[in-house]
C-alpha cells in the first residue's frame, strides 16, 4: 500500500482495506467511504434546499391566500358596519348622553383618517383610498 487514496481504475488498491496509522494503537482498520465529487454533493445539496425552500414558499403562500380569503371585506357590508355603528351610537345617546356619543364617533373618526393615512402613504390615491379606509373603518359588518 502507497498511502495514497485508490483512484479510479486502480483495482489492486480499491480491494485492499484502508488503513490508518495511530500513534498509540499502531494500524487500525478504517472502513472505506465512497464519497462522489464535491461537485456532486453540493450541487444535490442545493437541489434539495432550492426544493424544501419552494415548498415552503408554496405552503406560506396558499396560508396567505387562505387567511386574505377569510379577511376579505367589501363595500355591502362596511355599509352593514356603517349602519350597526349609527344604531350603536343612536342607543349609547339614548341611554348615556351626547358626552359618549362624541367621544366614540371622535374615535372612529380618528380611526378613519389613520386608515387614510396609511393608505394614502402605501399607494393608494382619491376615491379609491377614501373607499379602502372606509372598508378598513367599517367591514367588520361581514361578521354580523
């Protein structure tokens, strides 16, 4: 044996057993490992991750999907949101006066223009920011 690793087409040394030397012990027997090129090895490697990573991609979409699907709002029912929060505020002025009533609409209203606000700022400009704030003020009336 020439110390070397067996090369391809080398069969003498391809059939005699590895061995390596240890200080204490003397020789020891090491099994041989066939490993392909490193070339090989990464490039599975990456097959495998670029795969797990698309799968994982496709779950979280398909999550997003799902989670937007069951959020989604529309104009009917923010005009249902709309009017449940009128019946709301006419009752809480019925029963605990004007004060109330003014600091509730005062919230919603700021709720309102924070929405705006924030969508104005993302991208979305004229009617069609003042409809999403309104959607985003008033949807929840989907839920009722």
């Amino acid at each position: 044996m020439n110390g070397r690793p067996p090369e391809e087409g080398d069969e003498a040394a391809a059939k005699q057993p590895m061995m390596v030397v240890d200080g204490l012990l003397g020789l020891q027997h090491q099994p041989e490992i066939h490993r392909g090129p490193a070339v090989e090895h990464s490039f599975e490697r990456e097959n495998i991750e670029s795969a797990a990573r698309a799968r994982y991609n496709r779950d979280i979409q398909q999550a997003r999907r799902t989670v937007r699907e069951a959020l989604r709002s529309d104009l009917p029912a923010a005009h249902m949101g709309l009017g449940v929060t009128v019946i709301a505020l006419i009752v809480v002025a019925t029963f605990s006066g004007a004060r109330w009533t003014l600091i509730i609409a005062g919230v919603l209203l700021a709720w309102f223009l924070l929405a705006l606000a924030v969508i104005h700022i993302g991208s979305g400009r004229g009617r069609d920011a003042v409809r999403r704030a309104y959607i985003a003020t008033f949807g929840w009336g989907n839920w009722i």
